[in-house]
C-alpha cells in the first residue's frame, strides 16, 4: 500500500492517506485496513463518520475508481 501513515486514533486503526494527496486541502481519502474491514474516511474530517467495507466490496469500490479514474 503506497501512501503516508496517520496517527492511529487511540486503539483503533492506522490510517494511510493516498500518495497522490498534494496535501493542499484537496478532495482525499484515507483508508485503513483494520479486523478485516477497509474504513474509508474524508481526510478533512478525521473525527466524522466512516465507512467499513468488507473485502468484496473494497475490491468493487478500487476496481470502479481504477476504470473511472480523471
């Protein structure tokens, strides 16, 4: 996983921000594989609700952005 750690919140998972992240403020994900689920988070809102995908649908979600990628 290419990308830059974020400080684990407390006991929960480690976040990794994409590589592509300029850091500017701009529109980012994080993503943290933790107890067999992929969180996906706003990375300008650390503190806000998360989604929990579970292996097939992670891989859904990747192989969608990959073919609809900018």
């Amino acid at each position: 996983m290419s990308g830059v750690a974020v400080k684990p919140d407390g006991d929960g998972p480690t976040w990794f921000r994409s590589s592509y992240s300029a850091g500017n403020g701009g529109e980012c994900v994080e993503i943290a594989p933790w107890q067999g689920l992929t969180h996906v988070r706003d990375s300008k809102n650390p503190a806000g609700p998360a989604l929990r995908l579970g292996p097939h649908a992670w891989t859904a979600f990747v192989d969608f952005a990959a073919r609809h990628a900018c």
